[in-house]
C-alpha cells in the first residue's frame, strides 16, 4: 500500500511538478505571446509607418510623374508642332530645291547653249580676225612696199605729176585701212558686250548659288538643333528609367499596400506605353532626319556639280579674255603701225609739196638767171664787137705779122669744134624746154633773188626742212641746159662805135653788197677809190664779184657785177680823190656806233633763199663759162683776121 501510495504520492509530486512546468511554460508563452503581440503591434506599426512614408513618397513619385509625363505630353506637343513645323519646311525646301534643280536645269542647259553659241561666234570672229589680222599683214606689207617705192620714187623723179600721184594713192589705201580699223573696233566693241553679258548671268548664278548655300546652312542649323533636342529628350528618358530602378521594392504586408503597388505600376506601365510612343516618334524622326540628311547631301552635290559647271564657265571667260586682251593688243599694233605709216605718207606728202615748191622756185630761179644770162651773153657780144671795131683791133688787122704772131700759138681745133658744138646743143635744149619750164613768177622772190643772195659756189644744205643739198656741178648742168648759146658775131660786119662806154657796154648789174666787219690777214683797198681798209673797219663785199668797197663808196660804184676789173674800169667815171675816201671814213668810223648792220637782216632773207644758193653757185660757173667762151670768141675772130 505504502508502495501504491508511494507511487500515487510520486505519482502527485511529478504531476504537481509537470502542472508547475506547465504552468511555467504557459506562463513563459503567455509573456512570449505578449511579446510576440508588442512586438507584432510594433513591427505592424512600424511596416505601417512605412507603408505610410512609402504611400506619400508613392504619391510624391506619382504626382511628380504626373507632372513629368505632363510636362512630356507639353514637349511631345511642342515637338510635334516643331516636327510639323520642319516637316513644312523640310516639303518647302524640297519644292524650292526641285524648282532650283529644273531652273538650274534649265539655265545649266540655256548656258550650256549660249557658251557654245559664244564659243562658236568668238572661235569664228577669231578666225575672221586671224585672217583680217593676216589681210592687214599684207596690206602693211604692200604699203610699205609702196612707200618704199614712193620714198624711191620721190628721189628720183623730178616731175611733181608722177609723185602727187603716187601720195593720193598712198592716202587713199590709208584711208581703206582706217575704215577696216574701225570695222575691227565696232567687232571688238560688241565682243566685249557680249563677254559683259556673259559675266552678269554668271554673277547672277553665283548670287543664286550663294542663296541656295545660305538655306541649306540655315537647315544645317535647323538639323543640329533638333538633333540637340533630342539628345536631351533621350538623357531624359535615361534619367527616368534610371530613377525608376532604384526605386525600393517593399514587400506588401497588407492589402492596402497592394493597392497601392498596383495602382503605382499600372502608373508605370502606362509610363512605359508613353515612352514607347515617344521613342516610336522619335526613331520616325530620326529616319526623316535621315532622309533629310540624304536629301541634303545630294543637294550639296548639285551645287558642286553647279559649282564646277560655273567654274569652267569662269574659266571659259578667263580664256575669252586674254584672247581678247591679245586680239586688243594686235589691234593697238596695227593701230600703232598704221598711225606710223600715216605720219610717214604725210612726211612724204610734206616732202613732195615741199619738192614741188622748190622746184618752182628753182624754175623760177632758173629763168631769172637764163634772161640774165641772155643779157650778159649780149653784153660780151657787144664787147666782143666793140673790141673788134676799136682802132686797136684795126692796127692788129693792118699788121699781118702780128696776126701771125697770134696765129702761132697753140691751138686745139677738136676741142674748140667739140666745145662750139656743146653750145649749140645746149642752145637747142633750151628752145624746146622753154614751154615745158614757164612757172608763173612772183614778185617777191624775184626780189630775193636780185637784192638778197648768199655767196655761192659751194654746196649749201638747207636747215629749213632738211633738205639734200645741191653740189654746183648739178645745178650749173641745170642752167648750162636751160642756157641760151651765143651766136658768134660775125667779123664782116662794122658797127658804129657809142659815145659813152656805159652805153658800149650795156652792162647794168648792181653789186649783192654783204656788209662784214674789218678782220683781214692782209690789207685790203677800195676798188671805187683805192683806198686802205683798216682792219677794224667796217666795209663792204659783193656775193657774186668778190668787189671790196668802203660802206660809204658803195653808192658811188657803178653796176659792174660780173666784169672783170679792166672792162669795169671803162664805166667808172671820175673817182674821187683819197682826201674825200679818207673824210668818208673818218665819218664812217664816227657813225659806227649809231650804225646798224643788215647781217641780221641778211640771215633773215637767208632762209627766205637758202634753198636758190645752189642756182647762184651755177651762175659764178656759167660766169667762167662765159668768160671761157668770150676768150674762145675773141681767139677765133683774131684766127680769122689772121688768115684773112
């Protein structure tokens, strides 16, 4: 029993024991639960205020999404208007590009034609100046040919028809080579017109081209700034997605939280559908960007294309003009050469008048001096007869042994027969020029020729328009050809001898005085009155006689110009005595120095009649011819009173 109450008190003591456990268990699970309990409520509050703090960050997030995508739906709007924008612009300049692609057609093609039309007009107006160019050669060639033969001519003919002739022909071809010159400028002028042209439709285009350039930068432009625009929209987007993954993801404990989750990513899809639009739009964008780049491009192409195209007409015109600065150029050769052959025609024409002038004056030179060699071949007639009937002459007759003495000197019978028969030829010549010389005579030279002569028997050259000078030997076969024989006087015939010798001779040339002054090597006397000259004494000297005279003795000497000394001592009368030779030259010394010389005035006439000193110098040559052919007279009527 005590075992069975052993094992019940045992039995007692080890429930007692396991209710205490468990007692103590629930009790530790009743203060677990109410921990468990405190901390669920304040993990429940804490997830609370969580979800709470995660709810208005949600709504925060939400409303500043809303306002993202708004403020995206504002520049999506904004950018669709901006796309429309370029989309118009972009077809505008699609049109103005295709409307500048058939217009830069059209003038490429308009162009195209006008430079061939040009270049075929300036390669045949080239062609058509080559050959006018290579005409003229010839012509100037011809004409200086002409010139030279005129110039040729000019020196050696002596007739003024033949040389006025060949200077209206020279001017004449002058005269047709002005007009082609003019033809040639009218050409050139229109040339350059045209070539304006050209270059005012070339600038024109490049203006255009310039404008054409101008609206594609300002695409370019347009191009970058959308692209810009872009960019920043796609950093946006990246910003977002961005901000979207690092969202936290909380753990939903409760439906509430659920919901909101929920609605926050429907939010979000939706999101999504919008930027999947927007980047729909945005690759659409970029594939016309693409195309308008393309389209650019091949815009920029054209206008390289066009580029090269007025390049070439650049350098066209470039061509065109030094083809024309060098047809210019020929032309100021030709115009340059033409210019000297006229200014040589008129040097020749000059020339020729001048010729002609002289050639009067020479006519009329000549036959002053022919009637003036008439009259002194008279007056050595008359000497020869006067001599013949003197008293003299007749003792010379009457002594045959004289005559003798005069027939025994030497004689040439062929030359006196060669030289009487030149005579006579000249005579003859002289007959049948006398129609073909008569020039009309005037007053005036006539004058010069008697009262102011040059001293001649040399060869003078004239400053006055540099002219050749004539030797003596071509202007004495001039007169000698224009001279009148003498015909022999015949001895049979006796004449009744004058009273004074003045009248036997007939003689009445007056001296050419030329005034000089006194600078003698040797002493000189007066022929007038044999008087000393000093050597600082005025006085006076003949051009032609070489007679020295006092200034004042002049007046008294008669006119015996071109007789010898012995015969003009007959035809002076009483000479005056040496006290009145010396009072006159005391008077002469004493109006020296109110005494103006005529050497200016004689220097003056000298230009006037330096072009006749080659006639004067004929006339001191036909003078000793002269004296020649009296002495052969005088000898061949002592030969034939010797024979008779």
């Amino acid at each position: 029993m005590m075992d069975l109450h052993r094992r019940l008190e045992s039995e007692r003591k080890e429930r007692g024991t396991s209710n205490t456990k468990a007692l103590q268990l629930l009790a530790e699970v009743r203060e677990n639960n109410k921990i468990a309990k405190e901390m669920r409520d304040t993990e429940n509050k804490e997830l609370s205020e969580q979800v709470q703090s995660a709810l208005v960050q949600l709504e925060q997030e939400r409303v500043s999404a809303v306002k993202r995508c708004q403020r995206a739906h504002e520049e999506l709007k904004k950018k669709q208007i901006e796309l429309d924008c370029c989309t118009a612009k972009v077809s505008d300049l699609k049109s103005r590009l295709a409307h500048a692609r058939e217009r830069s057609k059209i003038d490429t093609a308009h162009l195209q034609d006008k430079l061939q039309r040009l270049s075929d007009d300036s390669k045949k107006r080239i062609m058509t100046l080559h050959n006018e160019y290579a005409e003229l050669q010839d012509r100037f060639t011809a004409v200086n040919k002409e010139l030279k033969q005129l110039k040729e001519l000019q020196i050696k003919q002596e007739n003024a028809s033949s040389s006025a002739r060949v200077s209206v022909t020279s001017s004449r071809e002058l005269e047709e080579l002005k007009v082609e010159l003019e033809t040639q400028k009218q050409l050139t002028d229109q040339y350059s017109a045209k070539v304006l042209e050209c270059e005012k439709e070339l600038s024109l285009k490049t203006v255009q081209c310039q404008e054409m350039e101008k609206s594609l930068d300002l695409e370019a432009t347009l191009k970058q700034s959308l692209q810009d625009k872009y960019d920043a929209i796609l950093k946006e987007l990246k910003c977002y997605e961005e901000a979207e993954g690092e969202e936290p993801k909380t753990t939903p404990t409760s439906s509430n939280t659920d919901d909101n989750i929920s609605s926050l990513q429907e939010e979000l899809l939706i999101q999504k559908q919008l930027t999947d639009e927007y980047n729909f739009k945005v690759l659409e964008y970029e594939k016309e960007l693409g195309m308008k780049t393309v389209e650019c491009q091949e815009m920029t192409e054209a206008l390289k294309l066009e580029q090269n195209l007025n390049n070439k007409l650049y350098d066209d015109i470039y061509h065109l003009r030094q083809e024309h600065g060098k047809l210019q150029a020929a032309h100021m050769k030709l115009s340059k050469q033409l210019k000297t052959q006229e200014s040589r025609a008129a040097e020749a024409s000059k020339e020729t008048e001048q010729a002609l002038q002289d050639k009067a004056v020479i006519e009329e030179a000549l036959e002053l001096e022919r009637t003036r060699m008439q009259i002194q071949l008279a007056q050595f007639t008359k000497l020869i007869d006067y001599r013949h009937n003197t008293p003299s002459a007749a003792k010379k007759r009457s002594n045959p042994k004289k005559g003798l003495k005069l027939s025994r000197k030497k004689r040439d019978p062929e030359k006196e027969r060669s030289e009487w028969m030149i005579l006579k030829d000249i005579a003859k010549n002289s007959k049948d020029n006398k129609g073909d010389n008569r020039v009309s005579r005037s007053p005036s030279i006539s004058s010069i020729l008697v009262d102011q002569a040059t001293p001649g028997g040399q060869s003078v050259r004239s400053t006055r328009n540099n002219k050749p000078s004539v030797t003596p030997g071509a202007t004495s076969s001039l007169v000698c050809s224009s001279s009148v024989a003498p015909t022999p006087s015949k001895s049979g015939i006796k004449r009744s001898a004058p009273d004074s010798s003045s009248a036997v001779l007939e003689h009445n040339i007056p001296h050419r005085w030329v005034i000089k002054s006194g600078a003698f090597h040797k002493s000189h006397s007066c022929s007038t009155c044999s008087g000393s000259i000093k050597h600082t004494q005025k006085y006076a000297k003949c051009a032609y006689c070489s007679f020295v005279v006092h200034q004042k003795c002049t007046s008294n000497t008669p006119n015996s110009c071109g007789l010898p000394l012995q015969l003009a001592a007959h035809l002076y009368p009483t000479s005056p005595s040496k006290r009145q030779c010396s009072q006159a030259m005391e008077d002469d010394n004493k109006e020296n120095a109110s005494f103006v010389s005529t050497s200016s005035m004689d220097s003056k006439m000298r230009r006037l009649s330096i072009d006749l000193v080659r006639c004067n110098s004929s006339i001191m040559s036909t003078g000793t011819d002269l004296s020649i052919t009296s002495s052969m007279l005088a000898s061949n009527d002592s030969n034939d009173d010797s024979l008779v």
